[in-house]
C-alpha cells in the first residue's frame, strides 16, 4: 500500500518515514510537549537533536514504550 504525505504518494518506505517532531510525538502519546520534555529528562526517552530542532524515531520510542511495561503477578484467589 503506497504511503501518503502531504499529497505527495509514495511507492516504498524511506528511511527517514520513521522519523518524527516533537510536535508530532505529543500528539500520537496524547501529552504536551512539555510531558514529552519530561519523558526525555526523566524518564530516558531516546531523541535525535540536530540544533536545537528534536526528533524521534517511532521505532525507539516504541521500544522504549514496550520497556517500560509492567506485569502485574500479585493474583489473588485460590
């Protein structure tokens, strides 16, 4: 299935399709930028900074989302 960016339709899957803004990130996670800010200071949320523009991989922060799961093992009952 061919990708669609701002009219534009691409055939195959660049490199840099993973990439996102911070702006973009705040919106999928559904928090401020300012959260996404956090994430980065405290929480080790991997970005890429070229300047003082920052970026993301959606790959990374997917695997940095899937480290911080937990599994709750305290069943109750019999």
């Amino acid at each position: 299935m061919p990708l669609k960016l701002d009219g534009l339709t691409k055939k195959h899957k660049q490199p840099l399709d993973d990439i996102m803004t911070e702006a973009d990130l705040a919106i999928l996670l559904d928090r401020s930028q300012e959260r996404i800010w956090i994430y980065r200071q405290e929480k080790g949320l991997p970005y890429i900074k070229v300047g003082r523009d920052v970026y993301y991989s959606q790959k990374a922060v997917y695997d940095w989302l899937l480290s911080l799961q937990k599994v709750n093992n305290n069943h109750k009952g019999a």
